[in-house]
C-alpha cells in the first residue's frame, strides 16, 4: 500500500503536480501545511450580576474555531432546574455552529438516569436550520433590517443573515418511581413501601415480611423456603421509598449547561447572543422547574426577542485573514 506522503513524491518526480516553492520553506519536509484562512478572536464583557445568571465561559479560540461552555452560576442554593431552553442568534453567513455536545448539565442526552430508571435527560436542538440563518440584519449592530450590503453603509459591515440556535434539554420528571425499587412506578410515597430483602414483597408493617421457623425451612415473607434455625432467621423489615421522577439539578457555583463550537466563515465582526423575552410563548432563552418560567434569570449577553435593538452586554467575534 502507497503511503499518501510516497504517492505525492511519484506524482512530483513524474511532473503530474507542479508545486510553487513556498517562501521560507526549504523543500526537505514532505508534509505540507495549510494555515487557516480566517483567524477567530472574540471579546466578552461580563455579566451584571453574580448569581441566576446564563452565560459563555471557558471560551477558546483556535485557527478559525471558537468553542464555549454555556454555563449557570448560582451560590444562593435555591436555583432548581429540570427544563432549559437556550436560544442563541448569530449570524449564519459569517459563522456556523458545528456541534452542540451530548453532556449536559442534566447528565449525557438520551441515556438511563439510573436515579429514576428512564431515559433522561430529552435534548433537541434546531442546528441545521439555525445555520441557514432567518432574517436580515447588518452584521456588525444585528438590529438594522437589510436586503443587500449597500443597506450596511458602515466601514467592513455587511448584509447578514441571522440564525436562532435553539437547545432544549428536559429532565423527564414522570411518570415516577420508587427509589426502592426502580422499575415500580408510582403516585405517592405509601405506593413504595417494600420488604427490605425482598422487594417483590409489597408490605404495610413488618409482619409482612416475616414468617418463622417451621421444620429448618421459613415458612413465608422475604426467606420463604429459605433454612433457618429459629425464627430469628425468617425477620425482615418493611421499608419505604421514595416517589420520584428523575431528580432535577440544583446549582451550586458556575456550571456547564452545554458545549459548543462555533466555525468562522468569513472575514469581518459581529457577535452572538442569548435571546430573551418577558413573553414565555415566545422563542427565547428559559430556565423553569416543574414546567414554571424561573424569575430574575439575566442571560448575558442578549437581545430581545421582537426588538434587536435593545440589548445587553456583548461577545464580539473577530475574523481576520
């Protein structure tokens, strides 16, 4: 089997390829080297406030790549989660999102949550659609509606064309189960009361799970036919559970909600930005518990959903050749 670094070798000693000397270059290493077009960079400022805030953290920038954690803070203790919706525009001609991460806060999307034996969490999002873009807007202030670039008179700006990343992840909350016994579903906690050995045992008391001893053999509850010596052998308990659906998240510090990565497309400046809205039917950026909108939420930096005017904060994303 040819090596492709040996096959490019017989195409140049046959003259099959003809190859420009690359300045600085001395001609002795096979393996060439492609540099980026576009080199990315990005600026942030930061959030207003500290606590049940939404934001881009541990962001990096390599070659034309951007990636980010899209993270919750919170050190109050009274932040519980079991629904996000994270809405993020952009603009899709000057970059693409390439990949939203399975891991989220929630635990690997569609796996079995042991805590509550279903699989959970639920994780969907828009990717394809979002990087086809949706409306237009001049790309550096993203609230000017354009039809061409000369609609973009300002130095470097042009006509975009903005996208709506949506990523909705759900902790599935019912039907719920006994913490005892997770294949049994359940409505309240009296439904997960169990023997303690023996939890195909449903019991009220102890009684139910004890028998004694009769001819070296328990003649019923947990050890029924089991030997024994004395009755001593043949005693369970009655233990209770827990009705639960798969348990939601409190937040404790900042942490990760979700990974993503970004690619640079094209040269030029413009920035990406949770959408917002006071309207919960709207298409915006929520966190909720027991399917009810959290208050006091700041996600950071963001746009109005209706108005792209009016925004806050920023994450400006540079390319350049």
């Amino acid at each position: 089997m040819i090596h492709p670094i040996q096959l490019l070798r017989l195409l140049l000693t046959a003259g099959v390829l003809v190859l420009l000397p690359l300045s600085g270059c001395s001609g002795e290493d096979p393996d060439i080297h492609i540099a980026p077009i576009i080199q990315a960079s990005f600026l942030q400022t930061p959030p207003t406030q500290s606590d049940r805030v939404v934001f881009m953290n541990n962001v990096n920038a390599v070659a034309d790549i951007i990636n980010a954690d899209l993270v919750v803070s919170d050190s109050t203790g009274t932040l519980d989660l079991d629904d996000i919706d994270l809405v993020l525009r952009y603009d899709a001609t000057f970059m693409q999102v390439t990949s939203v991460r399975p891991e989220t806060l929630f635990g690997n999307c569609g796996t079995l949550n042991a805590a509550c034996n279903l699989v959970s969490p639920v994780c969907l999002n828009n990717l394809s659609s979002a990087n086809a873009g949706g409306t237009h807007y001049c790309r550096i202030n993203g609230s000017t509606l354009c039809l061409t670039d000369d609609d973009c008179p300002a130095p470097n700006d042009a006509c975009g064309n903005f996208g709506k990343l949506t990523i909705s992840l759900a902790v599935i909350t019912g039907p719920k189960t006994c913490s005892n016994k997770t294949s049994q579903s359940c409505l309240q906690n009296s439904d997960c009361r169990f023997c303690s050995s023996n939890s195909s045992i449903a019991c009220v008391d102890t009684a139910d799970c004890t028998a004694a001893c009769v001819a070296f053999l328990c003649s019923g509850g947990s050890f029924a036919g089991q030997f024994c010596d004395t009755n001593a052998d043949c005693v369970d308990t009655c233990g209770s559970g827990i009705c639960s659906g798969c348990p939601a998240v409190l937040v404790s510090g900042t942490t990760r909600i979700v990974n993503i990565t970004m690619r640079l497309i094209k040269t030029g400046v413009s920035d990406v930005r949770f959408v917002v809205s006071a309207n919960p039917l709207d298409e915006a950026s929520f966190l909720r518990k027991d399917t009810a909108d959290l208050s006091g939420i700041q996600f950071w930096p963001s746009v109005d959903s209706t108005d792209p005017s009016l925004v806050q904060g920023s994450f400006t994303v540079t390319g350049t050749k």
